[in-house]
C-alpha cells in the first residue's frame, strides 16, 4: 500500500504492534522453550520448585556436572531407537512427495485443460474426498488389509498417504496450471508434440515454482501424519511420530519423558529448515490454493 | 503443399452455435483470410483446423487426408497465436527450433534451418535471449520464425498483427506477404481488420455469428458484397445503406429520389452507395437532397454526413469544401453506382 | 482435451482416490452391519486327584477357525449404531423417563460416548473456527502495517505453529501446562491454589484444546488473509480515502469484501480439519475428560485384544453423515453456481 493510506493514528499502531508481539510470543515461545529445556533433565524442565530451575539447571548441573546435556537425545535415539523411525520417516515422506507429484501433476494438469463437464465433477468429488476425516478412512483399510496381508508396511502407509494426498495435491496444481495460458500447450502440440510431450517439455518447466509449492505441502502432510501411521505400521515399521505417541506410554512411568522431549525437538528441526527455506513458497502457494477456492 | 477442404464443418458448445455448416475449398498456395467481427467464429474455425478444438460435425481434408481424428501433430501444420504462444524457458533460438527437434528432423540441419528461418524475420542478433527480454514485434517475428522454420502444409495465423502498433503492424503485414510469396504455403490468416484482409488476401472469407457471408477475392467483396451485412462491414467507411421503395426503376425514401435503376424490381429495398462514390452537388438537384448532419477533416478529404432513408449517410467531398451545419446539402447519387439488397433478407438483388 | 487422453492423464489420481477414499467408504458401510465373532466356548471336564470338573474355556483353534471363515464377524444389521456406544436409543429413552428436567437429561446423555464425542467435536468446530478466522484477520491486518524489514521474521514466526505436527504441538503445548511444567506451574503459583489442574477438570480441559486449536490454525487464516491484503486494489482504497472513509470505513467497504472468498475459503478448510479434531486429544492425554468422533473410532481400532471394526465403522459411517452435512451449503452454493453458468 502506498504510503498516505498505511498512515496510521499513534494510538493504533501502538495498539497494533504490542498484539504482534503478544502474539509472537505464543507463536514462537513453546519451541524456544522446549528446545532449552531438550538439554536439561526432567527435574529442571519439570520443575516442581521454580520454572527458572528450566534457566539456570540446577538438577542439571547436579545430576551431570555441566549445565546442559545431551542424555535425552541419547536416550531417545540410541537407546529408543529413534534413528529407526527417523529412517522410516525419510522413505514414507521423499516416496509420497513424488508419487503424489507426479500423478498430481499429470490429474492437475488434465483438468485444468479439459473443456469437459466431468473436470468439474472431479474436482467437486475431490473436494467432498478432502473433507473425509483420515481415520474414517483408515477404518475401511484395517480390515480388508489384515486380509490381503498387506497391514504393517512402509509401503502400504506410503500408498494410502498418497491417496488421501491427492485431492488436495488435484485442487492446487489444477489452479497452478489454470495461470499457465493453454496458447503454450497448444503451440507445442502445433509444433509437433504429442499431449504428454507438450506437458512435459514445455507445460513442466514453467510449472516448477507451483510443483515445488504443492510438494512441500505434500511434505507437511506426509511428514506430520499420525492417524494413518499409527494404525497402518508395525513396530518396527513406525515413523517418527507415532514413535514419539509410543514413548508417552512407556516413558513417563520411567522418568524419562526428556526421550520424548528430545525426539520432539529433532522431529521439529526439519520443519523448522523447511519454514526458513521455502517461507515464500509457503505462503504464495496458500494463496494459489485459495484463488480458486 | 497442398489444398484443404472443409465441409459442412460445425461447432457447437451446448445450444450455442459457434460455426454453422462452413463448407469451402482452399486452393493449394493460397492465401485465405477470415474476416468478421469479434465473436463470429472465426479463431474457432481456425482451431478447428488445427486440431486444437473437437469438430461437432462435418469433414476436414488436408490434402487427401480424412484429418477429423488426427491430432495436432500429425496435421503437418504451423500456427501463429495471437499471444504469440512462445516457450518462456527457452531461448529465441530454441524456441525457433523446437518444432525441429521434437518432430525429429536430423540434428545436423537445425542449425542451418534456424539461422535460415531467423534471417527471414530478421531476428539473428537476439537469438540469445529469453521471450520476456523481447519487445511486442520481435516475440511476433519469434512466433512467426518458429512457424516458417519447417516447412508445413499449410499456415495458420490467428490475429498475428492485434498486439503490435500501428507502424509496426504495416512492415510485418508486408513481411508476411512477402513470406508468403517467397513459400507458396497454403495459410489461412485469422482478422478482424479489414486492411489487413484486402492487402494480404487471395480471397477472403466474410463471417458473421458463425455463418460465411461471402467468399470473394478483396474486389468481388468490395465491389459486389453478397448482403447488407458484408456491405456494412467492408470500407471505410462502410456502405451506406438507405431503407425505401422502388417502383418503375424509381427509388424513394425520405429525403431520397434516385432515378434509372433498373424496373424488374419493386417493393421495399434497401439501396446502398459508397461515400466515394456519391459527389456533392453545390448547385443543388442532386439524388439526395437534407440539411448537413455533421462535417468532418479527414485529411485528404471531408465527409458530409446527412439523414436520409433513416439513417446516416456519409458523401466524400473535396477538403476545402466549407458549409454550415444545418445548411442545405444536395449530392449526386447515380443509378450506376447503387446496390440494391432485399429488404427483408439482406441478399443481394442481381441487376 | 479429448476424452481418451484425459481418462490417462487422470487415471492415476482417480484410481488412487477411488481405491483409497471410495472403496474404505463402502468398506465402513459394510463393516458396520456386522460385529466380532463371539469366541467359541467349550466346556471340557477336569479330572484331577479331587475329582472332576467343569470349566468353561475358550477354544482357541475354533476361533480361529471361525474368524477365517467369517473375517467381517457376524451379522448385526443395525444393531451396531443402536447399541450404547453409538446413538443409543434405549438408554436415551430410559434416561428420558427417568430424568424430568433438561439439565439432568443432557448431562446424563452426555455420558453416552457417542454423544459425548460429538458434543466436544461439534464444540470444537465452533468455536475454533471462527476464533481462527478472527485472530487470522487480525493478525494479518497487524503485520501488513509493520516496516517492510521485519515482515520477514515476523512472518517465519507466525508460521511455526502451523507447520509444526499437530501431535508434537499438543505435546509440546502439553508439558508446559503440566503442573511441573513453566504454565502449570505458574498458574498454580499464580491462583495460589497448588491443586489446581488444566488436565483434571473438563471444562479447563476442553479450553485448553480449543486454545490450543486456535494457536495451531491461526497462521493459516492469517497467511492467507495477508496475501489477500497484498492485492487490495489501490485505487479503490484511495477513491475511499477522498470519499472521505474513515479507516474503519475503509476496512468495511473495501478490505473486506476483497477478502471475503477467502474468508469462505478459509472458512471451509478449517471446518473440514476442526470436524476431524484428534491429534491434540492424544497429545494432551485428554481423552477423560474430551473426546471426539475420530477419538473414539482411533480407540475402537486400537483397543486392547481385537479391534472393534464394527464399532469404528458404525462411529465412521456417523461421521461421515456429519461431513454430508458439513459441506452440504458448500455443494448447494456451487451447484447453483454452476447451473448459472451454464
Ligand atoms: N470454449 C468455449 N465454450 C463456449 N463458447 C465458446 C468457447 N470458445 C469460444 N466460444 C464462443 O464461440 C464464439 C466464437 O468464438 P471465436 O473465438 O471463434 O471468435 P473470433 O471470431 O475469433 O472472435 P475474436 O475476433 O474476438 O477473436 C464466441 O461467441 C465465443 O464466445
Ligand atoms: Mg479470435
């Protein structure tokens, strides 16, 4: 906005600027919080005397001898394991990221070009799909898959990811494609390409910017999931979230709920990059998914 | 090279019809022009062709060929966009080749071929940059090398000239018709600008709300244009048409009285003139006979407007001619240069 | 686009989301008409040195057997969504002859777990929503007027709560109010009251979710709103300034109804995720005091020995005529659009 329609009463932007600050500080203050108290133990992060115990470490600095340490992390991914789960975590979310591209990409891209009725019953049915609540789903899967014997492996986990993944992956790259002018596709089928040809040499890669938009958000769903993950997985099997559901079960008995706490904080890291990197992809391709609803 | 025949070709989208039964056979090496206002189905008609957009009824032949179900690609054609259509990512010199590469033709030729191709629109000093680093002619000049860079059947050029201004319009409409002769490939050329088609064409196409008017080469259709519609379309100014009776070769409307026009017709008609035809009588006892409407410069010329037949009519007069509006006006209209058109249909009424 | 190729073109999407999203629809349907087998029972007689007896023993092989034979269990028509755990008719009705006043009776019926669930989920979605929106807004509004400098930051900040796992938020959210925790604790402090508890009573259980439900999707509404500020029209917002509007005037007649499909965007897609609320009830181990529609199928699918697919799926089938009529505006609105179009 220019700048005579931004100026502002004091009064207001006093106002104004204390709620963002008020409201940066519910935003961003539980993971500071918890990514200091990661390398304390459970005595100062849960501390019965005085919070500032979490600051200054004083069972920390009692119980190890140095006013940080790393004896959750050890636990959670030496002892627990963790780096299973982390492990597993990278296959299911990098496999669904690119399934769910490419057969998003080639639906995306159909139906932003078909002149047809159906596209926009597709989308209709894809947006009716994308309000199914995922354990909904998973209670149709349970059963015909311990059946099939198909229940317990990454790749089942991945399938269905990919699945649920789709409807909305459909509305975002069909409004991404929609902003590409069909002059481009048609002038490549002209010049002697076949459909698919012109969409991928020509349709693709000016498509990047909304292919790499719509698969962070494939990512997130990927890689934040718990409903699926937690029901469709063996043990051995489990990503990292359920993995964390799994120590509050086991570890709050034992006193070692910091596992927990530092398995939370390493499975918060890779989103905090993906936030720090991608911050613009992040919110243009909020607003491409919102332009056509 | 070769002929394309259209018959009977339809589109319809739901209830609307967008071309109804186009039928016409283009001539090897011709240069054909649709010419309409917007809307009448023209680019339709054109993509038709192309492949881009589903036939709903009736045939298309390129050459021997049955190509209804044929995609694009195996049309064999080459289609300027009126937004140009070029590869963003791509350099001028890879949009240029493209067509090359993905129809396979042998590597060793692209180069020579491109070069070739970028000489003819004079382009070859920005062969290294991307589309949105060009101006509005020279992506035009990109649209047009990409098409001349093989060698087609036949040309599709839709609106190739509607984005350029006006100077600009005229060298690339000489450059086009110089390619043209140089080629000899069958193109069908896409307006709505009337210069454009009389300077361009072989013969033109004249269309409206999806039907042919009349298919003529630019003098037929300036000289004896097929109906009221084509009348009023083609000139400039276009033709005035005047609503009256004729009877005993004597037609007569308000503030109208023409003489000598042929007595096999009578009833309602609707007469038509063109403005350069007609010439101001300062001496009064002309055909038509009003008080002047309006005056205009147009430079080399004025034009004289007055009401008659209840309408505008336009009259050419010499620039130094000086009048008061209000002011009696009389012009010569002779027989010889009227149109007569039913009244009711439009058509043309042969004399 | 010609049929043929775009039945390719789609295909993979479509076979995934019919496989996966429409078949497990049929899948609960089917599932809900039939409950687990019933063990079968032998009695097989003891002897030992005092004599003989007769006990009554699970056959396990037989079970086994049968629960081949019939995976889906034995046929139960309706009677799945009948019985207590689901709309409970009879226990309704008896509730209904017992209790004379209204109050007694919702409370009673709220200790049905069908209903109870849909009660905290129903609660959730509204008032979460449209706290989401409202904060969003302002949000938005706030940040658009800082300096361009630190927009930046400000805007990584605001998206953490957002991107982070819902789980791992709750978690997180979680041990703070813990009564060891930093908030907990400090409330305790704070009340002077060191019983005090946000986990043990429901109402403060159920404030904390929608809190933390509103910290969570906040960013969203507010992201979006701030892209849709970006694009205000200028020239309407300084016509409305000569106008003589006010900058509440402004905001009225021209900031919002800029904004208002996204408003029906955001609107949309938060009452889509708020219905199928469930990660923060597991994270926040509040299931005592809140549970919801996608709690209670999670608990029947893992609940301890064999799953109760018939229970998951009869509660499934529910929810899912919940979302029908969730989204039924939605498909009236756009399928009147359309027939305009058209
Ligand atoms: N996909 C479509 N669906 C429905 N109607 C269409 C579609 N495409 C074009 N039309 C209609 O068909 C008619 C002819 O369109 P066409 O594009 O052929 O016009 P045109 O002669 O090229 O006009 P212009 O000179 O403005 O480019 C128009 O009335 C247009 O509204
Ligand atoms: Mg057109």
């Amino acid at each position: 906005m220019t700048a005579k329609t931004r100026r502002r009463p004091p009064v207001l932007a006093v106002l104004s600027t204390a709620f963002i600050v008020l409201w940066l500080v519910l935003a961003a203050f539980p993971f500071l919080w918890t990514l200091w108290g990661s390398f304390k133990v459970q005595g100062d992060f849960f501390s019965r005397q005085d919070w500032v115990n979490a600051l200054t470490g004083v069972h920390t600095i009692a119980e190890t001898g140095g006013p940080f340490t790393g004896r959750g992390y050890y636990g959670a991914w030496v002892t627990k394991e963790f780096w299973r789960a982390a492990i597993n975590t990278g296959i299911v979310t990098v496999s669904v990221v690119l399934i769910s591209l490419t057969f998003g990409t080639l639906g995306g891209y159909a139906l932003s070009r078909s002149p047809h009725r159906y596209a926009f019953w597709i989308l209709i049915a894809a947006l009716i799909f994308r309000a199914m609540p995922h354990i909904t789903l998973v209670s149709g899967y349970l059963l015909p898959f311990f059946q099939l014997n198909v229940w317990g492996y990454l790749t089942t986990a991945i399938v269905v990811l990919v699945a649920i993944n789709q409807p909305f992956t459909l509305w975002m790259l069909h409004s991404f494609f929609k902003s590409i002018p069909k002059d481009l596709d048609e002038s490549a089928m002209v010049d002697g390409c076949s459909r698919f040809q012109a969409f991928r040499m020509v349709i693709i890669p000016v498509m990047w910017p909304g292919v790499v938009t719509t698969g962070l958000f494939s990512f997130l769903l990927a890689y934040n999931d718990f409903a699926v993950t937690a029901t469709l997985l063996t043990q051995d099997n489990q990503t990292m979230v359920p993995k964390i559901a799994s120590f509050l079960g086991t570890t709050q008995v034992q006193g070692n709920v910091m596992y927990a706490v530092s398995a939370v904080v390493s499975a918060t890291v890779p989103l905090f990059l993906l936030v720090l990197f991608f911050q613009r992809q992040i919110v243009s391709g909020l607003t491409a998914g919102a332009v056509k609803g | 090279m070769a002929e394309i025949q259209l018959k009977n070709v339809s589109k319809r989208w739901g209830n609307f019809v967008a071309v109804d039964a186009f039928d016409l056979a283009i001539a090897d090496e011709e240069f054909l022009v649709l010419l309409g206002p917007s809307g009448c189905g023209k680019t339709t008609t054109m993509r038709m062709i192309a492949g881009l957009e589903e036939i709903t009824d009736g045939e298309i032949f390129i050459g021997e060929r049955l190509v209804n179900r044929l995609e694009p690609k195996d049309r064999d054609i080459a289609m300027v966009f009126q937004s140009y259509g070029l590869y963003p990512t791509m350099s001028v010199y890879e949009n240029i080749r493209f067509p090359l590469k993905v129809r396979r033709v042998a590597k060793d030729e692209h180069h020579e071929r491109v070069m070739r191709a970028a000489k003819m629109v004079e382009l070859t000093d920005f062969l290294e940059r991307r589309p949105a680093e060009l101006s509005g002619g020279q992506r035009q000049r990109v649209a047009l090398a990409r098409a001349i860079v093989r060698q087609p059947t036949v040309f599709l050029m839709d609106e190739p000239l509607s984005n350029l201004d006006a100077k600009l319009r005229v060298s690339t409409r000489s450059q086009i018709k110089n390619l043209h002769h140089e080629l000899r490939t069958t193109t069908i050329y896409v307006t709505h600008d009337q210069i454009e088609a009389m300077t361009l064409a072989d013969r033109v196409v004249v269309m409206n709300k999806g039907v042919v008017q009349q298919v003529g080469t630019p003098l037929e259709i300036y000289d004896r244009p097929a109906n009221t519609f084509v009348a009023g379309f083609i000139g400039s100014p276009a033709m005035n048409l005047i609503d009256g009776t004729i009877g005993d070769g004597v037609f007569t409307g308000q503030n109208v009285t023409i003489k000598g026009l042929p007595a096999t017709v009578s009833g309602p008609v609707t007469l038509g003139f063109r403005a350069e035809d007609a010439a101001a009588r300062p001496d009064g006892g002309g055909e038509i006979a009003a008080p002047i409407f309006s005056l205009e410069l147009l430079g080399e010329a004025s034009m004289v407007t007055v009401q008659a037949g209840g309408a505008l009519v336009a009259v050419k007069v010499p620039k130094d001619f000086a009048a008061e509006i209000g002011s009696a006006f009389s012009a010569a209209v002779p027989a010889g240069i009227c149109h007569l058109f039913d009244a009711e249909s439009g058509k043309r009424i042969a004399v | 686009m010609p049929h043929r190729t775009f039945i390719w073109f789609i295909l993979p999407s479509a076979l995934a989301m019919l496989i996966f999203i429409a078949l497990p629809i049929v899948s609960i349907l089917v599932q809900s008409l039939f409950v687990e087998n019933e063990r079968v029972l032998v009695t097989v007689e003891n002897c030992g040195p005092f004599g003989c007896q007769k006990e009554v023993r699970v056959d396990a092989q037989a079970t086994a057997a049968l629960q081949r034979e019939h995976p889906l269990g034995r046929f139960n028509g309706l009677g799945t969504y009948g019985n207590r755990s689901h709309l409970a008719f009879s226990e309704i009705a008896a509730i209904w002859n017992a209790r004379p006043t209204l109050a007694g009776f919702l409370s009673e019926v709220m200790t049905l777990p069908f209903y109870r669930a849909l009660a905290f989920t129903l609660a959730y979605t509204a008032v979460v929503t449209p706290l989401v929106i409202a904060l969003g807004f302002f949000i938005a509004l706030a940040v658009d007027a800082l300096p361009r400098m630190v927009k930046g930051p400000v805007i990584f900040m605001s998206l953490l709560p957002m991107m982070i796992t819902p789980l791992i938020g709750s978690l997180v959210l979680f041990w703070m109010i813990d009564s060891n925790g930093i908030i907990g604790a400090s409330i305790q402090a704070l009340a002077n009251d060191p019983s005090l508890s946000l986990k043990a009573s429901a109402t403060l259980a159920w404030i904390t979710l929608f809190v933390y439900g509103i910290w969570h999707s906040a960013p969203f509404a507010f992201v979006v709103f701030y892209a849709g500020l970006q694009t205000v029209p200028q020239d309407t917002m300084e016509s409305a300034m000569i106008d003589g509007a006010s900058r509440w005037e402004r905001v009225r007649y021209v900031v919002l109804p800029h904004l208002s499909p996204l408003v029906v965007f955001v609107a949309l897609i938060q009452l889509m995720d708020n219905f199928r609320v469930f990660e923060p009830i597991v994270g926040f181990s509040a299931q005592a005091n809140a549970t919801s529609l996608s709690f209670n199928i999670y608990n029947d699918l893992r609940s301890t020995g064999t799953p109760l697919f018939g229970s998951a799926a009869a509660t499934s089938v529910l929810t899912l005529a919940g979302v029908a009529l969730l989204l039924t505006p939605v498909l009236v609105r756009t399928w009147r659009d359309f027939k305009r179009s058209r």
